[in-house]
C-alpha cells in the first residue's frame, strides 16, 4: 500500500508515472493521476458534485466494463481506481451508443472530491469549480 511508503524511503515504492506541471493527485495517497491540461470538461457531476473529465489519466487500474444508465443515455463504463491505494476514482468510458455522445469514448471522469490539485508550486489563481456551466450531470 502506498502509505507505507511515507516515511519509508524508497522501500516498497511501487513504479508511478510522474508527471510534470499542475496535477491531480489522489486525495487519499497523493499518486499523480492526471495533468490540467488534460481536463475536457469540468462539468461532470456525478453523486458526491462535480467531476471532471479528463482526456488521460494514468496510475489507475480499469474494472470490470458494464453498461449503465446515466443521464446522458446508456454507455459502456468501467469504474476506475487508484492503482496504489484501491479507491475509487470515478470511471471510464468504453462505450457509448449514441452518436452524439463518441467523443466520450476512451474518456476518463474523476470525481473532484476525490483528488486534489497540486499546483507544482504555482502560486495564483485557482481555474477550479470557477465554470458554473454545470450542463452536463453524469448520475449512475
Ligand atoms: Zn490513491
């Protein structure tokens, strides 16, 4: 488990990718999963507020696919997960049915309660839950 690894130097340190610039973290062990470059919309919501969805997002591991109804209509999902602490992070599209909702696919939404954004040491503005356009709910 990656808390382990706090205080324990490089003992056990499982390989993350790293990233570069102003990232999402995981909020329980702070693996870097996504970069805000890579963010498509911020208006996802999803049971616990908003969501985002990302273009990429990586140190995630992929559950099983299922469709599920939501309120876009019915897609191919997969729930994704830290891949060094287990939690759930919010999901991927695998598939969606209708055409209007394809550049969906492969897509990743995180919910943003459950990540943090590390600056990288910028200082300043903060772009996050600044977009009220809340136009688009994902609820499952
Ligand atoms: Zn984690």
């Amino acid at each position: 488990m990656c808390r382990k690894r706090v205080g324990n130097g490089e003992m056990g340190r499982i390989f993350l990718v790293e990233l570069e610039g102003r990232a999402y973290r995981c909020r329980f062990c702070d693996s870097p999963l996504t970069l805000a470059d890579h963010v498509l919309s911020r208006s996802f919501n999803c049971r616990r507020g908003r969501a985002y969805l990302f273009e990429n997002v990586v140190n995630i591991s992929v559950g099983p696919e299922e469709e599920r109804q939501m309120m876009s209509g019915v897609h191919t999902v997969a729930d994704i997960f830290c891949c060094c602490c287990g939690q759930l992070l919010g999901w991927k599209y695998m598939a969606a049915r209708d055409k209007n909702q394809k550049y969906k696919e492969g897509k990743v939404v995180l919910e943003r309660w459950r990540i943090i954004e590390d600056t990288g040491g910028a200082e300043g503005y903060d772009l996050l839950d600044t977009d009220q356009n809340s136009s688009e709910a994902e609820f499952s």
